[in-house]
C-alpha cells in the first residue's frame, strides 16, 4: 500500500509540476488510492487553511506563485522601452511578482490596460520574476465605474455618479478595499454580467468624501480616466532637464515678444510682437514675431515624458486645478516664457501688405527674452486709454503696434468669413477651500480676438510651411457639417422667422448670414447654439482636408506645445524640415501617425467631456441652496423624455420630465422637435422663453431638476383637468393654446399609418371581386 505524502512533498511537487495540480493529479503522482484519498483530501485542505495553497475551482496552488498560464494587465513602456504587465491572479502575501513580456514577431501590438491571456516562466533575472509570452488578447481593461459605496452586510453596493445611470453595482466582501459607507470611490467591473441580479464590481480606489467641494474635479477626473499622477521615471526625466543656451539658435532676445494671457494663467507658451513693415514695396504692411516655447528640445521622441505626453494627449482645465500634459518642471518653468527669462522658442516671422494679407513667413529656432508677462486685461486697458505702469512704457513701441496688425488681420478675416459664433464663456469663481463664489459670463475683448488671430495665422504658416517642404504633420481638421443636420437648423431657423440658405454649396458665410439676422434679437442664443450642433466636430489627421469652421484651406496645431501632443508633432515636424537637429520626428513616429492622431483626437473629446461634466457638477453646487427658486430660461432642446432648458442666470443647464408637463399626454414629434399637448394643443419647442422652479440640483451627478411654471408668459395648467358632462373639457382660460372661454382645440386623434403590405391586400381583394 502506498506511503500517504506529506506536506512537504505535496508542495514540492505543485511547485515542480505547476500545470498538474488538480487532487487527481496529485494522487496518481503519489500512487493514492481508495480510502487514502480521504487523507490527502484532508491534508490539501490543512495546507489551504495554513495558507501555503489556494484552491482554484478544483486545482491547488503555491498563492506565493503566479500561475503557469495567466490573466495579465499591460503597463506603460518602461524607459528602455520594455513592456511590464501586472498580475491579476496575485494572492500572495509578499511583493507582487515583476512579469516582463517578450514579444515575438507575429504578436499584435500591445498598449497600455490591454488584458491578455499569457504562459509564465520563472527565471533568475535581476528585477524580473516572470517573462511572459503571449497567448491571446482578451481586451482592453474592464468597464470603470466612480460611484458612492453603500456597505452592507456582505459586501456592499456602489451608485454610480453618472446622470441617468439607475443601475447599481454588487461588491463581495473581499472586494471593498475598505470603503466605508458614503465614501466615493474608483471600481471595475469583476467578471462578465450575469442573467440575474445586479453586475458584479470590485473597489480599486478610495476618493474620499463626495460632498467635499475639491472632490468635483477629481469625480471628472477618476470617472473618465485621466491619468492625473506623473510615474516617476517622467519626474526623474523633467528635474534633469537644464535650460536651453544659445548654441544652435538665433539670438531673439532684443525682439520685445510679450506674453498676452487670462489673469489666472498658469503657462505662457506663446508670446508676440509686431511693427511697421519698412519695406517700401509693402507701404502700411507690418511685421508680425509669434514665438512658441520649443518643447520639443526638452520632450525627445520615445523618452519616457514623450510617451507620458503623448499618453494624456493634452492638459485638461478645471475651475480648480489643471491636469497638465507634462511635469511642472517644464509646464510651469523651462517651457513657460515667463518675463525677463531667456527661453528656447520657435518663431515664426510674417510679413502683412495693408489689407492683412500673409505675404510671407519663414521661421527661426531661437532664444528669446520676454520684456513683459501681461493679461488681456491689462491690453484692452492700455489701448482703451488707461495704461497701467506695467503697460504705460510698452504702449506706443508694443502694444499699439499689435494692435496695427490685427487691424488689418481683421479686415482680411471679415473677407475670409470664418464662423462667426456668439456664444458667451462661463467663468466659476471658487473660493479657496473650493466652494462655488460666483457663476459669471466673461467679457470678449478685442485683446482676445487679437491673440486669436494671431495664433490662426501662425497655425496656418506651419501647415504651408510643412506642405511646402514636403514634410509629415498632423492637421487640425473641420469637415463640413451633414444634409441631415443642416435641415435641423435650417427648420429651427424658419421657425423663429429666419431663413438659410439652400440648393447650393453651403459656406461658412451663409451661416454667418443667419447669425447675423439673429443678432439682437430672443432667438440670437437660440441660432448661435443651433449652429454649433450643427457643426461636426474637429479632429487630427495626417490627411489634410481642410478647416471648415476657420474658412482655411490648410490648417496645422502649432502653437500650443505645452498643452496639446498635437503642436508637439508639428514643433519636431519643422525641426526635420529646418534640419535644425537630432529632435525631430522619427521613423517609428511617422509609421504612426495615423493611431496618433485617433488617440489624441479621443483623448481631446475625453478631455471636453470631463471638463463639462466637472463644469454642470460646480453649478449644481452652486444652485443646491435655492431649491424652490423660480428662474427665466429658454428651451435649448425637446426630447421624448421631457424638456431641456438653459437658464438666463448661470447659463445651467436642467431638464424638465415629460411627467411633470401639467395634467396631459404630450406627443413628441420627432422630426420637429416638439411636444404637443393632447388637450390643450400646447406647442413645446426650441427657443420659447420659460420661467421655471428649481426642484432638485444634485452636486454629486450634476444634474438639474426643473418644473415648468409658464411658457412664453403664459401659465402652464395646473391641477387635474376638469371635464364638462357628455365628457367635454372645462374652459381653458390662460392655458397655453386654449382660447379664452371657448374651450380647448379639438383633441388630435392619432392614427396608426397604414403599413405598405396593407395597401396591397386591399388592392388584392377589390381583384378578387372583379
């Protein structure tokens, strides 16, 4: 009869034979048999509650080792340029294992949270516990959810954050990383849905408490999975970098280039200048400098803070903090043109004839000294006639000079016709523990559209520059908008009595036409946000097809390097074209453009969404202490589910539930975009004038609850709707749609559209008779 094994010889063999660890395979090893299996079932359990062996399903295993065939979660690129994977089947008590993957030549590309399926080696390397080979990918990383966690007696339950999400999430016991109650948190979902209860989750990340004011940006910034932590290898990268000399560059330090920015500014990145052309060919022409920090002599193609930069895409601004595309070391200092500091910039020189046309440009890698950081305010006040003793010296040699320049720029741009929209910009003022002070419209300064304008025509000199020179680059593209959307606000603009033009190519000047009959009057807001939804939405490309918005027939990301991977791609673009060093593109960047300009294009849309979720959240906030208030407003949309409307006050946007529309069923027309009353005939629609009451503002979600008290100045009914005997409806005095003392219009009755096949049974049958 055989020997039962003992501990050690069982742990000895799954350790040897980690692929045969099933009680079946353990008894045939050892030669067990019969009533002995009792036995060694005993012994794996003792060594299971010992903690030297974890049961999975129905094999036993060493927790302290990973798996021979294991779930695996990619990581970032190391330095080297080595691909790391994290384990998802560690249970160990010790340090996670280091997994380095070894690609082979058939496998696909992996990226950072793709999930695979992958065979592990131990080996002896120094740093590396496991090398990994690919078996398949299973996808990319699980679904991410940010939510309050609710602990229960087992586990727990998280609510998700998101408006309009009602489904909640399951969390087992083991899986709540010690939430507590209330806490919001960061989760993923654990396996796939069942057919029956709740999803299943497990907590990866505690955020604190949701109702502290600091905690709204950080919701946008877990909740859509912007990466807000630099590794350390990226600061290690950014706090050896030295400033820029002059070696290899013009010397631009006598050139009186300003910085121009908001007054709460954390960057400079672009600075400017501008004097009267001397030439005697160009009489009234002008000299425009516009110089950009050049970012790409600090940020190298494949260096661990390019692959971070290029990660993130771009910064992401919240009224409270600012999410930057790279470290501080070079956002905030050796990449931001502060005043009296020489910088490493690329410039772009441009000749202007009277009229604002672009002669020629040619650009220069250079050292620049800024005389002046100054705002836009400070700007506008100078030339308004009230110079600061910042402004004052710099007035007649600077600042009246720039503004010679856009004169003319604007000129060019009135005969350009790019869109022209109208639409205000909200600026929150917190204090600073975070807490909403103010919700105010900002004011658009000539100091603003000058800079604007500026940057359009540098944008535009780097594109023609790159197409001239035959160089790769990425473009900033604007397509035009669709048939079916441009019917949309072709039917909103008749209905407020303002037409758009149709049968012909459709310009940006047509559009600005219907802007302009808007302008002054109810529907202006109305017609400016029409037209923006019309619009589809920009995008990277390495094709070029033109910018419809900005009227441009080539148009390149230029001049934002600190903030946009975009401007960075163009910056080391001209670095190649120049021949100006060894920091231009690659090869392995150009073989990728393509996937670069899709992931930046995401990455920008994730930024705009968070920045809107963080912004709706804010005001929310602001509003939670007037529930009951009443406000005007205007409809901004119609759905089936009920009414959108944009409040005068704070530019918030809230919905109205179609249940809540007074004591009647309303229709929704689709094709319209309206509600119909079904017995008042009271029309909802885009653009009417409401005055509405406050009746929920939720910080956590940002959402808006509104009740409609009165459309167009008129009341909306309320109460049950009284019926006369014979089943006639009351008057409808002051109702919406009804007329004084003559009851309702007719009830519209709806009839079912007869189906085609309908039609030719009938045409069937009348064959028959005859």
């Amino acid at each position: 009869m055989s020997q039962i094994p003992t501990k050690a010889q069982i742990l000895d063999w799954i350790s040897e034979n980690p692929t045969q660890t099933a009680k079946r395979d353990i008894a045939k090893a050892f030669g067990v048999k019969g009533a002995q299996r009792i036995d060694l079932k005993r012994l794996l359990k003792e060594l299971e509650a010992e903690g030297h062996l974890e049961k999975r399903k129905k094999t036993y295993r060493d927790p302290d080792r990973l798996p021979p065939v294991s779930v695996l979660q990619v990581r970032a690129p190391s330095v080297d340029g080595d691909l790391y994977a994290q384990p998802l089947e560690w249970h160990g008590e010790g340090k996670e294992p280091v997994v380095l993957l070894i690609p082979r030549a058939a496998d696909p590309a992996l990226g950072e949270g793709d999930r695979i399926l992958a065979r592990l080696t131990e080996v002896a390397t120094e740093g590396v516990d496991y090398e990994a080979r690919l078996i398949r990918r299973i996808g990319a990383s699980p679904r991410r959810i940010v939510g309050i966690f609710r602990k229960g007696t087992e586990g727990g339950r998280i609510v998700p954050i998101d408006k309009g999400a009602d489904l909640e999430w399951m969390v087992a016991t083991d899986a709540t990383a010690g939430a507590r109650d209330g806490e919001l948190v960061e989760a993923e979902q654990a396996g796939p849905k069942g057919r029956m209860g709740l999803p299943r989750a497990r907590v990866t990340g505690r955020l604190g408490d949701p109702s502290e004011p600091r905690a709204v940006s950080l919701i946008a910034i877990h909740q859509h999975g912007i990466p807000d932590d630099f590794p350390e290898d990226v600061l290690a990268e950014a706090d050896r970098m030295k400033p820029a000399g002059l070696k290899g560059r013009e010397d631009l330090r006598d050139l009186p280039l300003v910085t121009i920015d908001p007054e709460d500014a954390r960057d400079h990145d672009d600075a400017v200048c501008a004097a009267p052309d001397d030439d005697p060919k160009n009489p009234g022409g002008h000299v425009l400098w516009v110089a950009i920090a050049d970012v790409a002599h600090y940020v190298r193609s494949g260096s661990a803070l390019d692959r971070e930069a290029r990660k993130r895409g771009n910064s992401s601004y919240f009224p409270d903090r600012v999410v930057p595309m790279l470290p501080d070391r070079l956002s905030g200092d050796l990449c931001s043109l502060h005043e009296g500091v020489p910088r490493a910039c690329i410039a772009v020189r441009m000749v202007l004839d009277e009229a604002g046309n672009k002669l020629r440009h040619d650009f220069h890698r250079g050292l620049m000294k800024s005389p002046r950081s100054l705002t836009y305010q400070q700007v506008q006040a100078a030339m308004d006639g009230a110079p600061d003793d910042r402004t004052e010296p710099l007035l007649d040699e600077v600042i009246r000079p720039l503004y010679a320049a856009f004169a003319a720029l604007r000129a060019a741009r009135e005969r350009r016709q790019p869109l022209d929209l109208d639409l205000p910009e909200r600026r929150i003022r917190l204090s600073p523990e975070g807490k909403v002070l103010s919700v105010n419209f900002t004011d658009r300064l000539d100091a603003h559209r000058m800079i604007e304008e500026f940057m359009v025509l540098a944008n535009v000199a780097a594109a023609e520059t790159l197409i001239r020179r035959k160089t790769p680059l990425l473009f900033r593209v604007h397509e035009e908008p669709p048939e079916d959307k441009l019917e949309t606000l072709r039917d909103t603009a008749e209905a407020a009595g303002l037409s758009l033009a149709k049968g012909q190519v459709l310009t940006t000047a047509h559009l600005n036409r219907l802007l302009a009959q808007a302008a002054g009057r109810d529907e202006a807001e109305l017609i400016n946000i029409s037209t923006l939804r019309a619009m589809t939405q920009a995008y990277y490309s390495p094709k070029n097809f033109g910018h419809f918005g900005l009227a441009l027939a080539n148009y390149a990301h230029f001049t934002s390097p600190i903030r946009r991977y975009s401007d960075l791609i163009v910056h080391r673009a001209l670095v190649s074209a120049h021949g100006w060093g060894e920091d231009g593109l690659t090869e392995e960047e150009l073989d990728r453009l393509d996937q670069t300009a899709t992931h930046i294009s995401e990455t920008e849309r994730r930024s705009m969404v968070a920045e809107r979720d963080t912004t709706d959240r804010y005001l929310a906030a602001f509003l939670s202490d007037r529930i009951g208030a009443d406000f005007t407003g205007r409809i901004s949309g119609v759905a089936k589910f009920g009414v959108f409307v944009k409040l005068d006050e704070t530019g918030a946007d809230g919905l109205v539930p179609i249940r809540s529309l007074g004591n009647e069923f309303f229709h929704f027309d689709r094709e319209a975009g309206t509600l119909m009353g079904a017995d008042t005939g009271t029309l909802i629609h885009a653009g009417q004038r409401v005055t509405v009451r406050l009746v929920e503002a939720a910080p956590v979600t940002g959402g808006i609850g509104l009740e409609l008290l009165s459309l167009e100045e008129t009341d909306m009914p309320r109460g049950p709707v009284r019926r006369r005997p014979g089943g006639k409806p009351g008057g409808t005095r002051g109702r919406p749609g009804g007329k004084p003392g003559g009851g309702p219009p007719p009830r519209r009755k709806l009839v079912r559209a007869k189906k085609k096949d309908d039609k030719a049974k009938v045409k069937r049958r009348r064959d028959a008779r005859r």
